[in-house]
C-alpha cells in the first residue's frame, strides 16, 4: 500500500509524526503537509502566490501553502507513482458536525477524493492519545476496499481521547451539529491598534443518537461518510413550487 499523508496542523504536529510512524510499519507513506498551522482552511487553494516545496527528510516535504495545496500538488505531478490512499491526520482536535466546513484535516482529504483516490480523514478529540487514534486508522485501512464509498465521498473519522483499551468500539454517525460561535474578540495591539481574534467554536446542540456527537460522547469512534453535494435535495420541490407562483 503507498498512502500520501497530509494534514492541516502542520508537518512537525505531534498527530501526523505519530501517524506516519504507525502507518510506517505496513505501507509506504509519503508526507506532504503545510510547512504552518493552517487550520480552517477549509478547501482553498493557494492561486496567487508560488508555492515551494522543501524535502524536510526523506518521503517527508513541506509546502507553504495549504492542506488542499499539499494534496493537489502531490498527486498532480510533483510526485511520481500512484498512490492507493489518502490520509489526512491525525487532527489536534475534533472535526465533527459543521466542524467539517472549516476542516483543513477533511479538506485534504476531499481533494484526494475528487482527485479519484479512496481518503480518510481522522481527528482525535483532544490532545493527548494519539496513538490510539493511530491504531484506529492502521485497524481499519488494510480492511477498507476502494469501492467502499461512492466517488466524491471520503470517510471521517473521530477518536474519543481515550486509551485503545478505553473505546467502547466503533459507530457509523450522521453529522450533528453546533451553536453558533461565540462573539468575537476585540483587543488592541501594542501600538494601540484594534486587533480581533475569532470567538470559540459553538456548543453541541444536535447531539442526538446517531450523531458523531453523541457517540464520542459515550466513548465510541464516530465514522460518518461525507459527499461534496450540498444540495438539500428535500427543499428542491418546494422552491420550484415557489418559484412557478411568481
């Protein structure tokens, strides 16, 4: 298996030195994730600055750009070979809910799906046991067949921070999703000038049965397929019925 390995929390991140080691030990796996934090990135693509890629060791690159850049570039013609997957992780926090639209983490992966690779992207809620969530992904990719999803589908994955021994097994989850984020925050720089940082993420407010909330809640992994289409297809016939009484 030749796995390439991306993710949003940068090349030196605790969560994607663990993974690559893991990973390691059954497949080959090439890195190439940004060379900085970049979180919420969500699906961007760097188009109007050069991107550069420096060889940090060997089958380990960083790129000044994003986790969309490093996933794009990689299968687009700076690399030579095919590869069988892509990973994205391991995420320094939860990806759940609308978490997903923001998600540099299941970004990368979306870009290797689109680009016609089976990816799994994977998030431990917390900071701590990365290996655990390590384990998750070396348990399940050998298992993981290429016809498994839909193209254009990834799969997400979140590990409850927890021991191995800790996990009360694994869930197949829809999305929940969350509260509005907090109100932003407003601080004045040294020079006196205003300065505003993004307030915290929102609380869980769909963590019903069945969401990914509500399984990590009781200790469980929550796998949740996620498709690019974001039509809501349920809304369609009522906007044509609108649209004809105009």
């Amino acid at each position: 298996m030749r796995i390439l390995l991306s993710n949003d929390d940068g090349i030196h991140a605790q969560g994607i030195q663990v993974l690559a080691q893991a990973l390691r030990q059954f497949a080959e796996v090439i890195v190439v994730a940004p060379d900085r934090n970049r979180s919420a990135a969500s699906s961007s693509l760097t188009l109007v600055d050069p991107l550069r890629l420096l060889k940090v060791s060997e089958g380990n690159y960083s790129l000044n750009g994003t986790p969309a850049d490093c996933v794009h570039l990689a299968m687009n013609g700076f690399l030579k070979g095919q590869f069988d997957l892509v990973v994205s992780g391991i995420n320094a926090g939860a990806n759940l809910g609308d978490d997903v639209l923001y998600s540099g983490t299941v970004a990368a992966a979306l870009e290797g799906r689109y680009l016609g690779l089976p990816s799994v992207a994977v998030s431990l809620c917390g900071r701590t046991h990365y290996e655990t969530a390590a384990k998750v992904v070396c348990d399940l990719l050998p298992k993981l067949s290429a016809n498994l999803l839909n193209p254009r589908e990834i799969l997400n994955i979140n590990v409850p921070d927890l021991s191995y021994e800790q996990l009360q097994g694994m869930q197949v989850c829809r999305l929940g999703y969350r509260t509005p984020a907090a109100s932003i925050i407003e601080q004045q720089d040294p020079r006196g000038e205003d300065i505003y940082w993004i307030g915290k993420m929102g609380k869980p407010e769909d963590e019903a049965e069945g969401t990914d909330f509500h399984a990590i809640k009781q200790g469980y992994v929550a796998m949740t397929p996620l498709q690019v289409d974001m039509t809501a297809h349920h809304s369609m016939q009522s906007l044509q019925d609108w649209l004809k009484g105009q």
